[in-house]
C-alpha cells in the first residue's frame, strides 16, 4: 500500500511538473504584440538627467558690439527682456529665463509641445523677435529623449545643430 502511494505521489507530482511546463512554454511562444506600448512595458529606460531644449545668447549693440545687458554699456536689465512661447496661436509665459554673468549671456528654454515651438521675445524699444525650436527624440521609441535640433531666429539659422554649450549673439 506504501508503494501505491509512493508512487502515485509521485506520478502527481510529476504531472504537475508536466502541465506547469506546458503552460509556461505556451505563455513564452505566444506572437509577440506590435503595439510599441506593450512592447515597451518591460524595457527599462536608462537613467538620464533631462534638460529642456534652451538657447544661450548675448544681445549686443548693432554699431558698438557692446553686450546691452552685460558691462558698462548696458542698456537694459535681464527683467525687462520678456519671453513668451505660442501653443497653437495661445500666448503661455511658461518660459525659464537665465542670466549666466560670467559669459555675459542669457539663456531661456520651455517645455517643446510640438516639433517646432514658437518663441517670441520682446524687449523694450526693438520690434518683436522670433524664435523657432526644432526637436527631434533623440532617444528610442520606449526611451524618447527629446533634443534640440536647430534653432531660427527671425528667419534665419541661429544654431544647427544646437548644443548646450553653443552661445549665439544677437545684434540690435
């Protein structure tokens, strides 16, 4: 009777073992889903300090070359330069401005909503400028990393490509 048992607990035990195989090989060769959501579900991104895209510049006198925030020659404060960026025609002031005293310039950035975000820069006296970010994800479809491209200022290429340590002067 101890055999019977012996064995048949062990038969059990063995079909278990059977069938919990069986259904781990089904769950493992089961089509694999083309949605990038799902696909990205179990990828682990790496771990990165995110930056906003941003522009570093001097303003500088057309005729003198004078920096007019910075120096002696200055004409104007950092608070009176305003920034503003356009989300589809609405104005949103969620612009970052910076002064960075050591290299004489100032810096904005914002969070992008599109591929090409508009900037618009007003400073007392001058028309108004315009700024045009171009991003790109720079990362993967389930890691995006979204960097800037190339930036327009009033039409023309102000940087491209772009880098964070890149400083553009504007004449005015």
């Amino acid at each position: 009777m101890m055999k019977n048992r012996l064995f048949i607990g062990s038969l059990g035990g063995f079909l278990i073992l059977l069938l919990g195989g069986v259904f781990i090989a089904n769950i493992s060769c089961k089509k694999k889903s083309t949605n990038p959501v799902n696909s990205c579900l179990n990828q682990l991104c790496p771990a990165i300090a995110i930056a906003l895209p941003s522009v570093h510049f001097q303003i500088l006198d057309k005729t003198t070359g004078y920096n007019l925030i910075y120096g002696p020659q200055a004409k104007f404060s950092l608070s009176q330069i305003k920034f503003t960026h356009l989300i589809n025609g609405k104005l949103d002031t969620n612009v970052f401005k910076t002064g960075d005293t050591a290299t004489k310039s100032i810096a904005f950035s914002t969070l992008t909503n599109h591929r090409t975000d508009t900037i618009l820069m007003n400073i007392p006296g001058y028309s108004q400028d315009t700024f045009l970010f171009n991003t790109a994800n720079l990362g993967s479809t389930c890691c995006p990393l979204i960097g800037l491209v190339s930036v327009n200022y009033n039409g023309n290429s102000f940087c491209n490509p772009c880098s964070y340590s890149f400083i553009g002067s504007i004449s005015k």
